[in-house]
C-alpha cells in the first residue's frame, strides 16, 4: 500500500534506496532533503492554521460587530420613528395654537371695534345732552326773565295759567334731560362689559 504526504513525492520513494550514475547507493541526502521539505510542509502547515484561526477568530469579531451594528440600527430606527411622531404632534399642536392664536386676535379687534363704536356713541350722546342742557338753562333763564315780567305784560287772571304752562315745559324738559342721562348710563355699562369681557378673554388665552 503507498502512503501519500502531500501530492509532490512518495514515502515509499523516500524510503527506497537510489543509484546515482556509476551504481553507488546514496540514501541519506535523499533522506535529509525529504525531511527537511516534511518539516518545511509541516510548518507551513502550522502557518496556515494560525492563519485559518486568525481568520476564524476576525470573522467571528467583525460578525460581532456586524451584530451589533444591526441591533443599534433597529433601536435608532425605533428612535427615529418615535421622533416623527412626536413631530407630527408638536407640528399638529403649533398648527391648532396659530389658529387659536388668530381668531384670538380676529375676536379682539371686534372687540376694539366694538369698544371704539361705544366710545363714538358716548361721546355724541355726551356732547348732544349739553347741547341739550345749555337750551334747557337758557329756555330756563328766559322763563325766569319773563315770569319777574308777569306782572307788566299779561293781567292776573292769566298768571296762574302761564306759570302752569312754564312748569309744564320745565317738567319736560327734565324728562328729556333724564331720558338721556339713562341712555348715558347704558352706553357706558355696555363699554365696561365689553372691556371686561376682552379682559377675561385674554386672561383665559394667557392661563391656556
């Protein structure tokens, strides 16, 4: 049976005799250089084993790595989602403040609108009752002048009935006098409900 080391030479022909020319046997350099090329093998042999380990041992590290990685990439991907998401709420959220925001201020200039339409109101209605006031005070002085006067222009059966008639304008007068402060009155109550109202408001809008 032969024996193969490799597939360069034969153990059977390192262990059989040779001739070199003449017919002289010489065994031992044949021997000496095929254990020399065995120990050469051998070697590299071991070589290619650390060689192999190496690798081994540089695949199952970057394998490792390559593990870690992929498992850092899913929780960062996990993370990214959840941000989108909290982005979608805070751009949704923002989108309803800017809303909120805008009718806030459309509902404050009708506010303000409203306050400087009282405000007209108020001020004609002020300015009409004392143009109403200094007819009433100089109707009032006339009245007088002419009552001191009774006696010299209308006869005393006639002065019961003149003074009634002056009494009677008077007392109109006052009631249109009244009529209007009341109106006065109102108005102004209005334009403390409206401010009060833009007051709250805001308050509400500042506490949200």
């Amino acid at each position: 049976m032969s024996v193969y080391v490799g597939s360069s030479f034969n153990v059977e022909d390192v262990l059989r005799p040779s001739t070199k020319e003449g017919g002289h046997e010489d065994v031992e350099p044949k021997v000496e250089h095929l254990m020399n090329k065995l120990k050469r093998l051998q070697q590299g042999k071991r070589a290619i084993e650390e060689e192999v380990k190496e690798a081994q041992s540089l695949r199952d590290s970057l394998q490792e790595e390559l593990d870690a990685l992929q498992t850092e990439a899913y929780q960062l991907e996990g993370v990214h989602k959840e941000k989108e998401e909290s982005c979608m709420v805070l751009q949704f959220q923002c989108e309803e403040m800017e809303q909120d925001s805008t009718r806030q201020q459309q509902l404050n200039r009708k506010s303000e609108d409203l306050i400087e339409q009282y405000r007209c109101q108020i001020q004609e209605t002020k300015l009409k009752h004392r143009k109403h006031r200094m007819k009433f005070e100089n109707q009032l002085q006339q009245l007088i002048e002419q009552h001191k006067n009774l006696h010299s222009v209308f006869s005393p059966d006639r002065l019961p009935a003149e003074i009634e008639s002056v009494e009677n304008a008077k007392s109109q007068l006052l009631k249109a006098e009244q009529l209007k402060l009341s109106q006065l009155c109102h108005l102004e109550e209005a334009l403390d409900e409206a401010r009060r109202q833009t007051s709250t408001d805001t308050a509400d809008k500042h506490t949200d």
